[in-house]
C-alpha cells in the first residue's frame, strides 16, 4: 500500500511531465505550421536578385530606342552614345557597367601597367558590360581577341569600347558582341596605363557608373541609371508596344497622321 504522504508529490511529478509533453507537441505543430511560409519567403537579397534579373531580361527585349526616348521622357536628358559607336557585327545585348579607365602613358616599359586591366575582367561577374575609356584612344586598340575571350569565358553581356577595337574576325567567330569608335590593328601596350576599374567614367560622351545598365542593339548604345531602371523600362516597354501596334494602323489606315492621334507615339 502506497505511502499517502508521497502520492500528492508523484502525482504533480506526473502532472508537470505531461505538460512538458504536451508544451512540446504544440511548439512542434506550430514549427510546422510556419515552416512553408519561412521556406516560401525570399530573402531581402534573393528578392532583389530576382527583380534584376527580371528587369535585366526585360531590358534585352525592348528596343533600346524606346528606352532611349523612355530616359528623356523619365529623366529629362539624353544618355546615348553618339553615331560613332558602332558595332563590330549586328547584335543586342544588356547587362550591369563594369568600368575601367586607360590613361595615356607614352613610352612606357612597366611590364604592368595594364595589369589593373586584366584583373577587372577576371574579378567580373556574369551579366557584366566590359566600359572601356582610353583617353584620346580613336586610333588605339582597347581590345582584341585576348580580352574578349576572358570575356566571353566569363560569361560578359558585352563590351563597349571608348576607343578602338581590333581582331574583328575572331571576335565574330566566337559571337562575343563589342562596340567600338573604330577598328584599328594598333596596341595599348607601350602607350598606356590602367586608370582605374569600377569608377564613374564618360563613355563617349554619356556618364557612367559601375552597376549602371548599358543597352545595345542596331540603333547603339543607351546607359540607364540603376536607380531609375524599373521606371525607365515600364516607359519603354510601352512606347514599344504602341510603336508595334501603330505599324498594322499605317498600312491599314494608310496614313500615319491617324496612327498618332490614335496612339499619341511617334
């Protein structure tokens, strides 16, 4: 028979692991619960990655001149280049400035001067836009078929190139996109000294920054302000649409004065 004075204290022994038991349970049924809401939410970073990448994608469909003429509607200024920046072979691309800056050294024997140079290429992520400035560098060759292997290898959009361009043929061959003031045989090597990478440059005539988008296709090349990308292309992206939907009008209507009044885009 049971002592009497220690049956309370077993009992409330009994009691106190049975709500420990039950505490647990009901922490593990909510832990469940939450479990596909905190795998379902991105983190701040995913999410951001996931909109560039979005508006990256975007940017590589839409013409660049409607975003050329969605910045001056949005900004009030132009961010194009001039006539001058050519293409070596027709193509289109779109992807985040990477910067760098030659400066004029003539006659120099430093084995690494350019050395800064080849480190950016190799220190650059996918989706990058090689922004080369060589001051007074019409009649220079930025880069060659060297560079734009290490380029195409590393998974560049493309390049553009304040300055010339050389080793048309193999850059063709291996389909990476440049855009150049010109196509000269000459080298850097012996002339010039890395400037600096990742800094705010003029690219032939238009400011750019590191991250900043740069945009390509047949009419040349666009630069638009990270900040502003989103509006810039919802402005874009419109302008093309009505744009699109304006050519079946002129042929139909045969008259392009009631194409704009019915779309307001010229």
């Amino acid at each position: 028979m049971p002592d009497s004075s220690t049956a309370p204290v077993a009992e409330r022994r009994t009691f106190r692991s049975w709500a420990t038991v039950l505490l647990l349970l009901a922490l593990f049924a909510a832990l469940l619960a939450l479990a596909p809401r905190l795998s379902s939410r991105p983190s701040s970073s995913v999410q951001q990655l996931t909109g560039d990448a979005a508006i990256l994608d975007s940017y590589r469909k839409v013409e660049v001149a409607s975003v050329s003429d969605a910045i001056e509607k949005v900004l009030g200024k132009r961010m194009y280049m001039s006539h001058r920046m050519r293409p070596l072979f027709p193509t289109k691309f779109a992807g985040y400035a990477l910067t760098v800056q030659l400066k004029q050294d003539e006659g120099n024997t430093d084995p690494n001067a350019l050395g800064g140079m080849l480190a950016a290429i190799d220190q650059g992520a996918p989706d990058s836009v090689y922004v080369m400035v060589v001051e007074n560098g019409e009649n220079i060759a930025g880069m060659g078929g060297l560079m734009g292997t290490a380029l195409h290898a590393r998974d560049f959009s493309g390049a553009v190139i304040d300055g010339g361009a050389r080793d048309v043929a193999y850059l063709q061959k291996i389909g990476f996109p440049v855009y150049s003031t010109g196509i000269v045989p000459s080298t850097s090597i012996g002339h010039y000294r890395f400037g600096g990478s990742n800094i705010p440059v003029v690219c032939d005539g238009v400011p750019v920054r590191p991250g900043d988008i740069v945009t390509a296709d047949a009419d040349g090349v666009v630069v638009v302000p990270r900040e502003k990308a989103a509006d810039v292309l919802a402005v874009a992206q419109d302008m093309d649409f009505k744009e699109h939907s304006m050519y079946a009008w002129i042929e139909k209507l045969k008259s392009i004065e009631e194409a704009v009044k019915k779309f307001g885009r010229l």
